[in-house]
C-alpha cells in the first residue's frame, strides 16, 4: 500500500490543557512508515504542540493562513507569523473557514508563487484552480462534501471515488500528482474501506482526531 496521509483537524473543539494533553499522547503514538501524520491546532497553541511534537514525525499544520505579508490584517495569520514559529504547511479553504471569509481561496495567489505548503479543500470539483497548481512543492487536496462534515454521515466510498478519480484525471492532463485526501465523519468504524481505496491518498479527521484513541486507531487502520 502507498503511503497515507492522516490529518487531524482539532478545529476549535480543545482549550489549551486538552491541546497539550493530546500533544503530549500523540508524541508516543508510534506511526508505520506508511503513514504520514499531521495535526492542526488551534492557533493560540500552535507553537505550543509544535514544540511538544518537535521530536516526533508528526506534523503541526495551520488552520487558516490569511496573508503572505505582515500587513494590516487584524485577526489574521500571515506566513511571518508561522515560519516563525516553524510552521511549515496550512489548511486552504476549509468548510468552516469558507463560512466566515469571503473567499480563503485567494491567499493561494500569493502562497503558491513563493512555494509554502498547503492543504486545499474543496467540495465541489469546479472549486479547485487547476490552472495555478503546480508541483514545485508539496500541495495537497482534500475533498470534503459539506453535508459530511461533523453530521456523522461518511461519503460512500462509491462517491467519493467517483470524486476523486475524476480530480485525478484532470490533475494527470496537466501532469501533476497531487494527493487528494478524503474528509467528513472519518471515524474508526470507517477508515479501513476508505483508506484502502487507491484513490485515496490519504483522509482528513475532524471530531474524531480529538479523541486520542479514536485517532490512534483511525492512524494504526492502515
Ligand atoms: C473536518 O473538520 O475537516 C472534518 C472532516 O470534520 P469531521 O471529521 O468532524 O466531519
């Protein structure tokens, strides 16, 4: 089996202790080297999980990246704020983020030039800049249907890899190979079929990543 990415998105379900309690759990989960782990904090604690995870090979990741510049930008996440604090890669476009900014789709323009890894998401096909994607550096999709996130209702693994074939089809016309990562309601219960499809590089974990058992069990699935 190829390697598989499985992020955790804690969105804003954890306060401070509970991002450290889990930080501190997660840095004894032994990963395969099949798996690819990465973690998406709240802001306020990204620095701190990075630390705690810094001699593991999870990886921390941003919720959110509004500006490439520092810049007036209040309320915002610029790079600066997360090299400097080694933050190397962000979520793009998340559902919940799509909610609250009128279009989070547009810091692409500005990160993709200078090459900083991201995690686009999408829900619809047509949602996706083909044009601007390229594989200088390390870009990743990832499908998530709204009407799958947090309601417990999982895609069938028919949808989704009808989905994400037809991506990977268009992605292949323009040679790129860009993994493209399945999200809404992944639990334990479900992981193994979905992983086990070859469309799939990979799945991203909301409530279920917040939970250490569950997501240990979602990371040892594969
Ligand atoms: C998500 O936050 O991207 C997500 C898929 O959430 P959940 O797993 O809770 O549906």
């Amino acid at each position: 089996m190829k390697q598989k990415i499985i992020i955790g998105n804690w969105k804003n379900y954890l306060g401070h202790k509970e991002s450290v309690s889990l930080a501190h759990s997660l840095s004894e989960l032994v990963t395969k080297d099949r798996t690819r782990v990465m973690v998406s904090p709240n802001h306020l604690y990204l620095n701190e999980v990075n630390q705690i995870l810094s001699t593991t090979n999870i990886e921390v990741i941003s919720q959110n990246l509004t500006s490439a510049e520092s810049k007036s930008d209040t309320g915002g996440i610029t790079l600066k704020n997360l090299k400097e604090i080694n933050i190397n890669r962000s979520l793009v476009a998340h559902s919940e983020t799509r909610i609250r900014e009128k279009n989070p789709q547009s810091i692409l323009l500005e990160i993709i030039p200078i090459g900083f890894p991201f995690v686009l998401c999408f829900e619809e096909i047509k949602q996706i800049p083909f044009n601007t994607l390229n594989d200088d550096f390390e870009i990743i999709l990832a499908y998530e249907p709204i009407w799958a996130i947090g309601t417990g209702e999982t895609a069938s693994i028919g949808h989704i890899n009808e989905i994400h074939s037809d991506v990977k089809s268009k992605l292949s016309k323009l040679g790129l190979n860009i993994p493209i990562l399945y999200g809404g309601s992944v639990n334990p219960s479900n992981c193994k079929e979905i992983l086990a499809s070859d469309n799939v590089d990979g799945v991203l974990v909301g409530g279920a990543s917040t939970k250490y058992d569950l997501f240990k069990e979602i990371v040892n699935s594969i």
